[in-house]
C-alpha cells in the first residue's frame, strides 16, 4: 500500500483590494473621516469636529451660521375692530336712509287721515 497523499487544500483566492478613498477637495490624499450632514470623505485638513462630530467646512459654517430673522409678517389683527366699527356705522347709516325713503313716499293722504275715511267709506 501507498502511503496515503497529504491532503492539502485548495488556494484561497487573494482578496480584492478595496480602493482607498480619496478627499473630496484634495485627490492626492486620504480621506480619514466622513461628514455627517453630506456624507463626503475628507482629509485631515478638510474635517472640524464640533459638538464631537465632524463636519465639512461647509457643512460646519451652514450649522454656526446664525439664523437670518424672518420679516415680521403684518398683522391685520389691529385693523379688525376699526373695520368692524366703520361697518357699523355704514349699516347704521344705510338702515336710516332707507328707512327715511320708506316714509317719504308714504302719499300725504295717509298723513291727514283721508286715505282711511275712502277706504271705510263714509
């Protein structure tokens, strides 16, 4: 008999290198760490950590960037009684003049009380 052959396993296939990635601003260096609000890859030199984060410069001026103020919206608040007073007077107004139309084309017949005696009959 034959001594038995030494069992030897198959080749492991070499590992695909992973391409290292480079910084966004420079090409010729590493990037070393990822912005959290753009997800892009810088160098030392392109990465602040503020507030234990890092950002991008800028991603980092946007975050300290002190709020612009919105311009105050006009409030109309102030006019709605003034219009609602105004719209009580012209009612008040317009009620008086056509009541007063109302009773000036009453005929004068109606005044003098002769409208009521042709109206019985006597």
């Amino acid at each position: 008999m034959n001594p038995p052959a030494a069992i030897i396993p198959p080749p492991v296939p070499a590992r695909a290198v992973a391409p290292r990635r480079r910084c966004v601003r420079h090409e010729e260096r590493e990037a070393v760490a990822r912005c959290v609000d753009c997800g892009g890859g810088f160098c030392r030199e392109c990465i602040t950590e503020h507030e234990n984060r890092l950002y991008c410069a800028p991603c980092f001026a946007r975050r300290t960037a002190p709020a612009t103020p919105k311009p105050a919206r006009r409030s109309w608040s102030g006019l709605r009684p003034l219009l609602l007073g105004a719209g009580s007077v012209f009612c008040l107004v317009l009620g008086f003049y056509l009541l007063g139309r109302v009773l000036a084309s009453i005929p004068s017949d109606f005044h003098d009380g002769t409208i009521w005696r042709e109206a019985v009959g006597r």
